[in-house]
C-alpha cells in the first residue's frame, strides 16, 4: 500500500459529507512530504505549515467556488468555511445573504424539497432562499453541468495535475472515471454518522461504494490523532 500511494502522482478523495476528506487531504500532503521521523502527530498540529508539499491540493468545486465568489462578491475562502455553507442563506432574486437565523424557517428550503424540485427543474428555485451549499450543488450541478457538460468541472481541474496532486472531494462516476484515466488512485472515508443524502453526487459515491471501485477505505471512526496514525502508516 505504501508503494502504491508513492507511485502515483494523482490521489483523489472521496465521502460524504463532514467526513473527514479535508483533515485526510492534508494530512496526506504532510506525511507524503517528511521523511518518517516527522510523522508524529504533535509536529503535523504545530508545524506542517512551515512544511512545503511535495503534493499539491485541488478540488473539482474550485473552479464553481471562484465564480460564485465573483457573482456574490466575497473571498473564494468563504467557501470553505462550513459555517457559510451551511448557515447562510441566499435570496436568488437579489443575491442578498444573511445568516438563516434572521431569516424565517418557512422560507428556507429544506434539503428533501430542494432535491425534489432540483430533480423537477422547478422554476420556483430561482425565486428561493437557498443555503449557499445547495447554490453549489445547483449551479454547479444542474446549472453549469446542464450547459457545459458532466465534464465542465473535470477539464477545468485536471489541466492543473501535470505535478503530483491530490484532490480533495471526488463525488461523481465521471471525476472517479477521470482520475483512474490518469492511473489515478481514489480513497474513500467512512464516517460514523455520515450518511449519504438525496443529491446526484451522493447517490453516485454511493453505488461507487457498493460497487467496490474504491482503491482504498479509510475508517474515520476514531480522533484526529487517531485518524492521522492511520494516514502516517500508507505513506
């Protein structure tokens, strides 16, 4: 397994939800760039900052993530803040956001509601209180994936992986059939808790999963340092 990680220069990472995919991208890009004496948890927490990767860290949302940061005028680093994502709420019709506390709960679409009408392609969403998560996933998927194609995202990304790369948040059959063109090598994290949700993206991890296509699993299931032991051991 050791062998297998080093030997590719492509790693994508893929799971649901909160399940840890960020913590292992970058615990990986620590431990595949210090040689074994530095692998100890208490230096990664303190200094793998002054650290320089060997592997570089890119999402297929990082293109989706700079232009919405554009449309709403805000910094891209917003989109990475779970708070934003998920307490904040957009009006479609004047862009206008505010934290969903000040907005009332009826106006706010709940996520089962959101899929049913993402799936209808109900025109009552442009007229909606989105939270900026489900703006992603809608504009992302149904907007610009509709308009450009499955691979909108994926070209954008890829033209980036001519250096060792590691990809923090595969979710669809087609950035899994890319990165395996590439000889690619695709974990997946499991979480307890983490479940996967009604959207196009964690319905395909889901039969990824079932199907067994992953290289890797990786049992988030303990605590960080728990979690970064394990990391420490592939690489």
């Amino acid at each position: 397994m050791k062998e297998k990680l080093r030997s590719h220069n492509l790693i994508a990472i893929s799971g649901c939800k909160n399940a840890g995919k960020d913590s292992i991208t970058s615990m990986l890009q620590y431990c595949l760039s210090v040689p074994k004496i530095l692998r100890q948890y208490w230096i990664y927490k303190n200094f793998r900052k002054w650290i320089s990767p060997k592997y570089k860290r890119l999402a297929f949302a990082d293109p989706l993530k700079k232009m919405l940061a554009i449309l709403l005028n805000v910094p891209v680093s917003k989109f990475n803040n779970r708070h934003f994502k998920e307490d904040c709420v957009i009006n479609i019709p004047t862009l206008d956001y505010s934290l969903s506390a000040f907005n009332e709960e009826s106006d706010i679409l709940s996520d089962s509601k959101f899929n049913k009408l993402v799936k209808n392609l109900d025109p009552i969403l442009t007229q909606s209180n989105l939270t900026i998560r489900q703006l992603m996933q809608y504009f992302g998927t149904n907007g610009m994936q509709m308009l450009f194609g499955k691979k909108v995202w994926i070209n954008s990304t890829l033209r980036h992986t001519n250096s060792p790369t590691i990809i923090s948040d595969l979710r669809f059959k087609a950035e899994y059939n890319a990165v395996k063109e590439r000889d690619g090598f695709v974990i997946y994290v499991d979480r307890p808790g983490c479940e996967f949700g009604q959207h196009a993206s964690e319905r395909e991890m889901e039969e990824l999963l079932n199907s067994n296509k992953y290289d890797l699993i990786i049992h988030n299931d303990g605590s960080v340092k728990d979690l970064f032991n394990k990391i420490k051991e592939l690489c």
